[in-house]
C-alpha cells in the first residue's frame, strides 16, 4: 500500500530536506506536489484540501521558516498532518465490559467480512490471549456459515451454528447466552452483505443491533474501492453508531486512499487493516507508523514487534550464542533464518517496513514475486548434512546436483552461496544480531555486489 504516494512524496520532501532555507516559493511548489500526489492516490478532494491547508499553514510559520533545519522540519510538518488526518493514535477494541465483549462485523458483500471475522478472533485468541467465539448472522449466503465454520477450526476459536432458516437476531442471541456459560470472553457477530447500500439492509442490521447492543460496531471494507471505501462507511456511519472501521485487501492497494480518507470523512477510526489473505494477515493500525512509511521512513516499531511476536526467540538465543563463541554461520543457520523470515510473511511483508525501501530501483522491487525464500529454502533442502554445515564442499558437479534436485539453476545455487557469504560476514560482525542482522543487512544484501536474493 501507499507505493505510488511514498515515491512522490519522499521524493518531493527528498529535494528539500538538504535547503539551508526554504522561501514560500517553493513551499507552495513541494505543496503542490503533495497536492497532486494525494489525488493521484485516490484521496478524497475535502480531504486532500484541509491537508494541503494544513501543512502550508504550519509550514510558513514558525514551524519551518524559523527552523535551522528548515527541509527537516517541513518533512516533519508533512508527517504530522498526515497522522492526524488518519487519527493520530491507534484506537484499541473496548473489550472492559461484562463477558461476552459482542464485536458487530458491518459491510457489503464482498469486502472481506467473514474473513476478517476469523483473522481478528485469531489475533484476539493469540496476541490478546482471549476465548473467542465466532458466529454467523448471514442467513442469505448459506457458504458464509460454511465458511465461518472451517475458519473457527483453522484458528481454535468457538463456533456457534447457525441456519438460513432461521432469523439473525434469534441467531445472536442463542450465541451470546451460548458464549456467558462457555464463559468466552469475546463474541464475533459476522453479519450479512449486500453488493450495494440499501434501505431493507441497513433496516435488518440496525435491528440486529439494537437487539444484541454491541461494544463494538466495525465496518469492513475495500482498501481498493479507494474513495468509494470513504462513501461507503460514512452511509454505514450515518446509519448505525460505528466504533472504527477494518480496510482490507491493503496488499493490492498500490494508492492509499482510503487510508486517507476513511477517519476524515467519516469521524470513526481505523481499527484495524489486512494485510495479506493469510489468516495472521490483520495488522492494528497505527497512523504514526503508517505516515513514517508513507514517507519511506519505514516502520521500524512493527517491525521490531513483528520480529519479538513471529520469531523463535529460543533459535534466536541460540544462534546468538554460536556467533558470539565464533562459530561459524552455516547453511543450517541460513536456513533456520528463511523459515523465520517466511514465518513473518516473506520478503514483500518486510519490505516496506525498511527505511529508505523508496529509492531502490522498481526494477529489482519488481524481482520480488515472494517465491525467493522458499526456492532459497528447497536449495539448502537439496544438500547434504556435511554440505550445509561446510559449504566449501559444494565443487561444480556438486552444485549441479544441488540444482537439479531442487528444481533450481545452477547460477540461483551460486546467488545463494554469495549470499550466504555475505551474511556470514554480517553474522560475524553483529555478533548476535539474529534475525534483526538480517533485517538491517536485507537492503544491502537486495542490491549489493555479488548479493541479492535469487530472482525469477
């Protein structure tokens, strides 16, 4: 997400940040750069105004004319405006209420709900450590039961069964007593959609709602619908006292918009965004970390708590040890390392969150088809004990077969070996870097001599 609006912004923001002195003149030219950035991101235009106006405001006044660093503090002014477009802060989920917490899951039909009903009681079960219990209220798509059902046998959640027969608010509210004597702390009401706003749906669900009375009212929707999304949840907002908003499908939104606009336009937050259609793809959104990003300043927060929550800190101490007693990396360890990475989504997850992922060529970000790691992993696969654990073994024929039997070239076999060289000399220098080494090395390592992850 944000990959078009981050070039030109950090772009933008780039040609100023060494200025020993800006002058209106070329605020209003970097202002109008923004200004045509955030459009060309599908933002919507009440909210790119108030922005735009914003940023000058602050930017001709003492925040940035009066400063030593002047190209700084406008990049900061830029950052700022954007967090508070987006909300700030994050919003966490009220869940300090009598059990069962009732979370209320609104939208249209295709926007992702069921899905999301099973990655946020997955989220809630594993990083909130709650009892979650999932249902469906979907009485007019009998797959969406189906659905809900094998995602609460995916995560371990609760299921509570329901028919099409039968009416959503009697469905609810034999879940919630069902929920208060299986003492579950959470209930997930997964509600029916429709392919547009109209009267007879928004009539059932602020029934449904009024019946059950929920903690939380999210509603789910698009990130490509761009502002749309924004239209769409201020009709839902109107309609029903929503608590924050959920953007999916962020992963094939290359503009943004709806992140920008969404909280604007509608006054309610987001809560939370998917990431990716693995069922640990739902990310709390945090406006700071996400503006950072915007600009290419990475997100070095979540990422370090993606690393601490994904990563195997048992490995992690362990090879920590190894290096530090300067032992050597092998291709054991290398391995151990890929697995990790992929356990965290693969390269394309923590690409983005790297600063200064902006002003690497889309040439080689376009190498990146999220294949690399697991054709990197079937190469080690394909050698010995003795080859991994001493890679000077592996002579000419001896890369062949490692290639063959992986499925491999010969010349991806040799970018593996380069990089395993290179890592190892990072490895020897971090001195029990880990996991985080690689992390700070990756971008090197993408575009470094004789490096880069092997590609098509």
């Amino acid at each position: 997400m944000f990959e078009s609006l981050s070039q030109r912004l950090s772009s933008t923001v780039q040609r100023l940040r060494g200025r020993g002195r800006l002058t209106e003149e070329n605020i209003r030219e970097a202002t109008r750069e923004v200004r045509v950035a955030l459009l060309e991101a599908d933002v919507a235009l009440p909210v790119v105004q108030t922005l735009i106006q914003r940023i000058k405001v602050r930017a001709v006044g003492q925040d940035v004319m009066k400063s030593l660093t002047p190209g700084q503090a406008l990049i900061k002014v830029v950052r700022d405006e954007l967090t508070a477009v987006m909300g700030a802060q994050n919003v966490e989920l009220n869940l300090n209420v009598p059990a069962p917490a009732v979370i209320l899951m609104a939208g249209l039909q295709g926007a992702g709900k069921t899905t999301t009903v099973g990655k946020l009681a997955k989220l809630l079960k594993e990083r909130r450590k709650k009892k979650v219990m999932v249902v469906s209220a979907d009485v007019y798509r009998p797959a969406a039961i189906d659905q809900l059902k094998t995602l609460a046998e995916q995560t371990g959640v609760l299921f509570f069964p329901s028919d099409p027969s039968q009416r959503p608010v009697d469905i609810v509210q034999a879940a919630i007593a069902d929920a208060r004597k299986s003492f579950v702390d959470v209930l997930l009401v997964d509600t029916a959609g429709r392919l547009a706003i109209d009267e007879a749906m928004m009539a059932e669900i602020k029934a449904l709602h009024a019946a059950v009375n929920p903690i939380e009212t999210l509603f789910v929707v698009d990130a490509m619908t761009g502002q749309d999304a924004a239209v769409t949840a201020k009709a839902f907002s109107d309609a029903l006292p929503l608590t924050g908003v959920v953007l999916t499908k962020t992963d094939g939104d290359a503009r943004g918009g709806a992140a920008l606009s969404v909280r604007y336009i509608t006054g309610r937050p987001i809560k939370f965004i998917g990431v990716s259609e693995k069922m640990d793809g739902l990310d709390v959104f945090h406006p700071d970390r996400v503006a950072s990003r915007i600009l290419d300043m990475g997100d070095v927060l979540s990422l370090v708590e993606q690393v601490e929550r994904d990563v195997d800190q048992e490995k992690a101490r362990k090879l920590a040890e190894k290096v530090a007693k300067g032992r050597k990396f092998d291709l054991n360890d290398m391995r151990d390392q890929l697995e990790q990475m992929q356990n965290m989504g693969g390269i394309q997850s923590l690409m983005d969150k790297l600063p200064g992922m902006g002003q690497i060529s889309e040439q080689v970000k376009g190498k990146v088809t999220g294949k690399e790691v697991p054709r990197m992993i079937a190469i080690i696969n394909s050698m010995t004990l003795k080859e991994r654990r001493n890679p000077a073994l592996l002579n000419g024929s001896r890369r062949a077969r490692v290639a063959k039997g992986s499925g491999t070239t010969p010349a991806q076999v040799n970018q593996l070996l380069n990089q395993h060289k290179n890592m190892e000399k990072m490895m020897s220098k971090l001195a029990g870097g880990g996991i985080r080494g690689m992390m700070r090395g990756m971008k090197g390592l993408m575009g470094g001599p004789g490096g880069g992850f092997p590609m098509r």
